[in-house]
C-alpha cells in the first residue's frame, strides 16, 4: 500500500523543525556556557585589582580625626626600586626579576587585592570598606625596569601599582619615558610624585637658588618638588596627582603644610613608624630586601603592618 504522502510530509516537516530546535539550544547552551567561563575568567581578574568606580569614587563628609585614623589597621605597602633579572641582587634596595615574580605569585595565591593610593586614603580618612587582604605595591624613581619586568608581571595577576615618579629622570637612559608613563596611568595603575630631583625633604628652604636645566634660578625648594612634578606628571596621564613619596622615607614637619597647600591627601615614609599627629602624611611602606623570599615577604607583611 502506497504511503500517506500527506502524512509523510507532515512528519518530515516535524522531525527538520525538532533537530533546527535541537541545534539552535545545543548552540544556546554552547555560547551561555561559554560567556559564563568568560565571566568567571573576567571576575577573577577584576577580583585581583580594584574597579574603576571604586578608584573614582568621591567620598564626603569629615575626615576622621589623628586618632581614629592610627586605630584603622595599617595595609601592607611594599616598596621595590631596582628589578633586575640577574641570579643575585646585593644592594639592600634590590630585587631580582626571579624574586620579585616569586612575591607576585605567592600574593596571588594567597588571595590578596592591590588597591591604590585613592582607596587607601578614603579608607583612612573616611572608614570606607577595602576589598579582602589588601596590598599596595609602590615603586620608586621611575626604573624602566618597573615598566618592563614589574608591569608585566603584575598584568598576570590582574594587579596594578603606583608608581611614584622623580620627573628629572623621565625619558633619560634606563628610565622610563612618557610614553610608558602614559600607559601606565591608561590601564589603572596610579602615577604619583617623588619630586623633581629626588632631594630630601628636610633640606628644603622657601628661597633657594638651584641650577634648573642648565640655568641657575632662585626658586622655592617646595614649589620645585612638589609643585612641578604634579604639574609634569598631570600633563603627561591627564589625571591629577595628589599623592607624594618621601625620598629616602625623610620627613619633617615643615613639609606638611607645604604639602597641603598643593592639594596633596598622603605622603609615604618608609619603615619609621608613622606620625601619631600627621597619619595621612606619614603613611608607612616597607623596602622589599634583596634577601627576602617570597614567603619572607608575607612574614615581614603580617608583622610590621598592624
């Protein structure tokens, strides 16, 4: 008996609808799993680093008093200069590039999130929350090598760094040029002061006659370091700059209000304590040694930073 042709092709036309079905939701599937994995990838990483709205965030109202804010928990603030990929560094202010890729990886795997000058100082002043097991990796003087070996290792992790910039040196040999530092403020890390020629803060007079660029010019040692750099440092990110490092970690009072007056929110010392009247201005890093292991690190991390 001849087949139903009716029927046939009726069935025919309901099997191609059931497996255009089966192929569209297997495809479904397919690309809900995958963007799923991509976000997880993605959340990860951001999970590693701060988020741009959490940097930008404008926080107001007063500022905590002195000693409010030496109760807050200090967050480990390490500092690194010299990243050399050599087998051993022997001055006490450098790292090995094997040493330092070593610190980054034990950071990562032990669940740590850098964060930047603007986060720690709203978290200070104003109490807000950090994310979980915070760290700040700062680097001072503006090495190429930071650039070169410290940027892309801390990309691995998804961590960003501040940079805190001596602006004689820019585009000079083994330092970094402009366009590195453009590049750095461009994908989230911060670009900070170290000032203008790296001299100490206790020996700076409000008249002082100093060589600038060949010419000799009396000039005003706080508008010099900390005025031109921001300047300097401004026109090269387009981002503002309000956060300062102590050369040499050397403080004094003197520099406080000078700090002030041109808007800057914290300055760094290094492993003095800090200041039990000026906290903001005496925020406290620690200089990774050349000695140290990865695991030294996170000891050295958990018992100068209470």
């Amino acid at each position: 008996m001849l087949p139903n042709l009716q029927f046939c092709s009726t069935f025919t036309n309901n099997m191609k609808h059931t497996f255009i079905a089966f192929v569209l939701s297997t495809f479904i599937f397919s690309c809900a799993n995958n963007t799923s994995e991509k976000s997880i990838t993605n959340n990860a990483k951001k999970d590693s680093t701060i988020t741009a709205a959490t940097d930008t965030a404008k926080v107001t109202g007063p500022i905590a008093d002195a000693a409010t804010i030496m109760s807050r928990k200090q967050v480990p603030v390490l500092c690194y200069h010299h990243i050399y990929d050599i087998p051993k560094a022997t001055r006490d202010y450098d790292v090995t590039a094997g040493e330092f890729r070593n610190q980054m990886k034990i950071l990562s795997d032990s669940g740590y999130h850098t964060i930047l000058p603007e986060q720690y100082y709203n978290y200070l002043a104003y109490g807000t929350a950090l994310p979980s097991k915070p760290v700040m990796l700062t680097f001072d003087d503006t090495d190429e090598e930071q650039f070169s070996i410290g940027k892309t290792e801390m990309d691995k992790y998804g961590f960003k760094g501040v940079y805190f910039i001596m602006t004689i040196s820019i585009g000079r040999p083994r330092y970094m040029t402009k366009e590195q530092i453009k590049q750095l403020a461009d994908e989230g890390h911060a670009v900070e002061a170290h000032t203008w020629d790296h001299h100490r803060v206790d020996k700076y007079k409000t008249v002082n006659e100093a060589e600038i660029r060949g010419v000799k010019k009396q000039v005003n040692d706080f508008d010099l370091q900390f005025a031109e750099p921001q300047k300097t440092i401004e026109a090269i990110t387009g981002k503002k700059v309000q956060y300062f490092a102590y050369p040499f970690g050397i403080w004094n009072e003197a520099a406080i209000p000078e700090l002030r007056k041109r808007d800057y929110k914290l300055a760094f010392i290094l492993s003095t304590k800090r200041d039990s009247l000026e906290p903001l201005y005496t925020v406290r890093r620690m200089i990774v040694a050349p000695s140290w292991s990865a695991q030294g690190v996170l000891r050295v991390m958990s018992t100068t930073f209470k």
